[in-house]
C-alpha cells in the first residue's frame, strides 16, 4: 500500500542523469512531488502528460518533482531539468518501499506525507499543489528549528587562539563524506568548500574540552536530553569568501561511518563576516547565528546548511558529540572495515 498521510517518507540514495548518488533527503525544505511509474508504461505516458502540462509549479524552491522510473531504459535521453529530476530505479528497490503501486505522492517540506493518488487522479493532485501555502507556513503556525543555542561557551581570548592557530597553519580543503561499498570515504564535492584543521596542542585541547564539559554539555543535557560522553574532532574550519565558502544543504550521519554521530556542535570564533549563518530549510527560511564564543546544537539527522559567505571569513569550532552507544556503533564499523580488502588508491 501506498504511504498514508503523516508517515515519513523512506529516505534513499539513486543515480539521476546529472548524479549518480542522488541524496533524497537533501530534498527536504519544500513540497516534493513522487511519480512512481512501477514499470508501468501507460502509467509512466499520463504522468508524464501531466507533470509537462504543470511545470510552472515546480521551481525547486516552493516545490520539485521527482519521477522515480523502474525501467532505466525510459530514462534514455532525459536530463535532470531545475524542479524535475528522474530517480532511475533498476532494482525496484525504491518503489517497493513507497508501496510498489504507480501513484502520486506528495510529501511537506520535512519529508512527511501530506496526499497520495492514482496515476489517474492528477489533475486534483496538481490542484492541490498549486494552493498549498509557502512552505515556511505548512505547519499552520510559526516554526523554529528544534536547535539549542548556547551563548559564552568560548571566551574572547581562546576563540582568537584558535583563529591564530588556523591562520598559522591555513587549513587544507576537506571533502564530504560518501558510502562506497561497505566503507565511507571522503570525496571532494562542490557541496562544500571550506579549510579545516585539527586542534592537537595539549594545553588547547585540555582548555576546550574543560569548557565543554562545564559548561556546554550540561546545558545539551537539560534542553535536549542527552549526555555526551564522546567528542570527535577538535576542528578549527574557516569558510572564506574569496574561494566561495559554503556547505550545502547535508546531514552528518547518513554514511556507514557517520552513523554513530548524534549532536553537531557550531561555535562561532568572530562575526566580522557577511553571510555564513546556519539554516534548517526543514524548518523556514530562517537563519542562525550565534554570538561570538556561542554554540548552535542540533542533531546530526536535521538537514542543514552554512549559507554562502559573501564578505570576509568565517572561522568555527565545528565538533560532533556521541554516547556510549554512538562509540559502539562506530568501533563495530571500525572492525568491520578492518576485515575488508585495502581501500583502493
């Protein structure tokens, strides 16, 4: 059967003509629009029909569409268009999880059912796209990203420590992080483009975690009710705008090897940049700026992104926190990566 409203929609990755591991849930932040053709060729003409005679609805900002098509072979010169792209399905894999029927759905901008309908039924179903609301208003009331914001984390004097230990330095570009085959690796991807580098002083490390624990964790602790018990990474980033710093909309556990992450951290080091704040599309349009010395908490699982830098750079303290649980999950990958084969050059 199909999905049914208020359920969330399965989460998965597929080639499109322009990617071949297109994230579904990157789509969040807008209405989404499914046609599954489940091989169905009759099917697979309405449906088509239907979404050239409505394009203008779907500009990937308010809305997009995707057509997840069971017979690769129909894909045959289709490009990916902006608001339309076309999930290519071989295995039946993705449609079997959305019901196995052709049918239309349409999801809110969390990625949450909202309507499904036969193939048949599209005129209604575009009726209805066209008077839905801006997707910051789906809910019917005011949203605010379920985030914590934690100010004078960080005194004056170790956020510019830090920056001089990134400026020493300069920072080396760091990728994203991908699944291939049963190990996750870093790529390079125009997703991203930022310089990090890692805090390995023993008196900058003993001086950031001392802070952490007393005064960050506690409040995590109180308002989100976990108790971290590991930290990754004591990353200094720097998002400058003279290369185009930015990190697209992403989340930071969808990979074998970022699984066990449960809470990101991002503790603004200075403020003397345009741009750069933080954004939860899933959520509105806002976005997010801690104080100098502040920290914004969130889970890894939200959809987020650090807006483009228009002016200056942006330096940040950018950990990601764990408990007991999260450390076994990640020495269990650990191990399992140990028993496979070299990782290729």
């Amino acid at each position: 059967m199909p999905l049914l409203p208020g359920q969330a929609a399965p989460w998965f990755t597929a080639p499109t003509p322009s990617n071949p591991q297109f994230a579904f849930d990157t789509a969040a932040g807008r209405y989404v629009l499914l046609f599954f053709d489940a091989g169905d060729a009759a099917a697979r003409v309405i449906g088509l029909k239907a979404l050239a005679a409505h394009q203008g609805l779907f500009d990937d900002i308010r809305a997009c569409a995707f057509v997840v098509l069971r017979d690769p072979g129909s894909a045959q010169g289709l490009k990916d268009m902006r608001g339309l792209r076309w999930m290519l399905d071989g295995s039946g894999r993705i449609t079997a999880g959305y019901g196995g029927e052709a049918h239309w759905l349409l999801l809110d901008p969390t990625l949450r059912v909202l309507a499904s309908a036969p193939v048949q039924a599209a005129d209604a179903m575009f009726a209805r796209i066209a008077a839905l609301p801006v997707p910051a208003e789906h809910a019917g009331t005011p949203l605010h990203a379920p985030i914590l914001i934690a100010p004078r984390i960080f005194e004056p004097e170790l956020c510019e420590a830090l920056i001089a230990l990134h400026q020493a330095d300069g920072g080396r570009r760091t990728g994203v992080m991908r699944d291939d085959g049963d190990r996750t690796v870093a790529v390079m991807d125009a997703l991203k483009s930022r310089r990090d580098i890692l805090v390995e002083a023993p008196d900058l490390q003993a001086a950031i975690r001392a802070r952490l624990d007393r005064r960050l964790f506690p409040l995590i602790h109180q308002a989100l009710g976990f108790s971290v018990t590991h930290t990754e990474r004591l990353l200094v980033s720097c998002y400058d705008a003279a290369e185009g710093g930015v990190f697209h909309a992403h989340r930071d556990m969808t990979t074998q090897g970022t699984a066990h992450r449960r809470f990101a951290c991002s503790i603004n080091l200075n403020d003397d940049f345009e741009g750069g704040d933080l954004r939860f599309a899933e959520y509105g349009p806002a976005t997010y700026r801690p104080s100098v010395g502040g920290a914004v908490v969130f889970s890894c699982a939200l959809m987020h992104e650090a807006t483009k830098i228009t002016a200056g750079r942006r330096y940040a303290f950018l950990p990601f926190f764990h408990d007991e649980a999260g450390a076994a999950a990640l020495a269990a990958y650990t191990a399992r990566v140990a028993q496979l084969e070299p990782a290729r050059p």
